[in-house]
C-alpha cells in the first residue's frame, strides 16, 4: 500500500500529512506498518508508574522470576497503546477527528522487554457519518506481531475520519 503525505493538518487543506482521507479507505484493506518498535524494560517501567499500576508482574523482576513467565511482563495497556500508535502514521496522521471506541481487545501471547513489534491493520468496514457530513467511521483491526511472528494483540477500533476537503 503507497500512503504519500496529502492529507491536510487543517480543515482547509492547508499543510501535508500522511494520514489517508475517508474515502482512500476500502473494506478489506490491508496496511502492513513500516515502523517497528522495540519494547524496552525502561518503557514498562515507566508506563507503569505513569499509570500507577504496581503489579509485580510487570515492575519486580524477582517476584516475575517465580511465576510461569519466569521474567516480567509488559504490561498489556503498554502493548495495546504501542499497536494503535505503530498504526497512525500510515491510516489516521492528521486525518482522524477521533476514536470512537476499541473493542474485543486480546492479549494471545505476552510481550517481554526486547521484544520488537509489528503491526498490521485491516479495515473491517467504513460508513457515512450520520451526525457529521464532512466525515466517515472507518473499523480497523489491529494486530501486533513480535519479531517471532506470535500473535501479541489484538483490537477492533472504530475512527470518525475527516472526508477530502474539496479544495484537498
């Protein structure tokens, strides 16, 4: 899939980014994401104290050490958030009104610090705004991989996309 930077950073169509309109979006659509991440242990740390989440799973590496994991997790709001952001730059850059909502959100494998993401996302479905007319929902699932290929998440997420301005 070719994303170039043509969607605007205002109403008008003034500037560039690389988010797609509305209308550039097909059911079906699959977007194989070109930026990868690694996860760090510094990043579940500190994901976990901005969210003042204490769970030893994630932060306390000898208490990990005695579970079936044997070494701690990323903590899985950490996971999703890194999906949903690998995602932007190619579907929804300066394009996007809002999210709307995510649902049947899975955790099939876990992460651990190292582990390199990649994601994939597929356009389940777009619509006509009934409320608004310069803009469309589009449903997304977003998947991420690690460097293994395993499964690590997954989401269901509905955007309100600005339609192209006709001046775009």
């Amino acid at each position: 899939m070719e994303s170039g930077a043509h969607a605007p950073i205002d109403q008008e169509g003034n500037g560039t980014m690389a988010g797609l309109w509305f209308e550039e979006f097909t059911e079906g659509m699959v977007i194989e994401h070109a930026i990868t991440r690694t996860v760090s242990e510094a990043d579940n740390l500190f994901f976990c104290s901005m969210t003042y989440n204490p769970q030893p799973l994630h932060i306390d590496r000898h208490f990990a050490e005695e579970t079936e994991f044997g070494k701690p997790l990323v903590n899985s709001l950490l996971t999703l958030g890194m999906m949903i952001g690998l995602s932007v730059h190619e579907t929804t850059l300066g394009t996007t009104v809002a999210n709307l909502g995510m649902s049947d959100v899975r955790f099939p494998a876990p992460v651990f610090h190292g582990d390199t993401l990649h994601v994939r996302s597929t356009v389940k479905g777009c619509r006509a705004s009934g409320s608004r007319p310069r803009a469309g929902i589009v449903d997304f699932v977003h998947e991420a991989f690690n460097q293994n290929g395993v499964l690590v998440a997954r989401c269901d997420r509905a955007a309100l996309m600005h339609r192209r301005p006709p001046q775009a």
